[in-house]
C-alpha cells in the first residue's frame, strides 16, 4: 500500500524463544483467505517479523470473527514463505469461538499457562478450525 508498513495484530510468544504471528480478521459474514491476502502475509508479514527480537517465527495465523475460507491457501503462504525466509512455517485458521472454547478447555483440564501455547501450536498444521472438536481431534491425533 505504497510503501506504508503494514503490522500484523497479534505477535504470540511462547517457549521463551519462539513466536507466531496472528492476523485478526473481523468479518461480518465469512472471511475469505484469498490469494492476494495469503501473498501478502507470505511475503510482507513473514519475511518482515523473521528474526523479531532476536526470536524464531513458527507460525502464522488468521483468527476469525466468524467462518472462514481459503483453507487451502494456507499451504501456499507457507511454500512462499520458505522460498523467501528459507525457514519452514506452519499456518492456521481459527474461529474467535474455538480459540475460546480451547481456552476455556485449558483452564477446566487444569493445564499450565505456559504449556497451553506449546499445546496449541501443535494444531498449526496449514488447517482450518472451526470447532473445538475438530481442534481437538486434531491434538489428540498429534499426540
């Protein structure tokens, strides 16, 4: 956008040394993940928090309001991605309701605050969640 910076919403540190990137979309209906936005995020936003603080970027991430589409580009900010950083990177897209419902999972399974993101970004696999239950199904299968 001639020559502005654009900044990502969210910056989620974990693990001491490691972050991920997450982009907030408000959408009234259903956010669409197009290819011009997958573009963007693959080669302005990656490329430009690589390295933050002296930090490792493993991820990156769309949380939605409400549903969402364009799943599949996922796949293709990340294959952008390596080309331009040489690092591999892992996306996810995510309803508001299901990153609460997975909080909300979190606090009645008792577990810690600073396992709780190591947990989630297990799920950061370039899919799309938009039910507890299927992030859900997908930790267990990863664990």
């Amino acid at each position: 956008k001639n020559g502005e910076r654009t900044e990502i919403e969210i910056i989620a540190g974990y693990g001491g040394s490691k972050f991920g990137i997450i982009d907030a979309k408000n959408y009234a209906g259903k956010f669409p993940l197009s290819s011009s936005l997958a573009s963007h995020m693959a080669s302005e936003y990656i490329p430009n928090y690589t390295g933050y603080e002296g930090k490792e970027l493993t991820f990156f991430g769309y949380v939605t309001a409400n549903d969402f589409s364009g799943e599949r580009n996922l796949e293709k900010i990340s294959d952008k991605a390596k080309r331009i950083t040489g690092n591999p990177i892992s996306g996810f897209l995510v309803t508001a309701r299901t990153l609460l419902g997975f909080l909300d999972y979190c606090i009645e399974n008792d577990v810690p605050l600073e396992d709780r993101a190591e947990l989630f970004v297990k799920a950061v696999k370039n899919k799309g969640y938009k039910s507890l239950e299927a992030l859900l199904r997908e930790l267990k299968e990863t664990s």
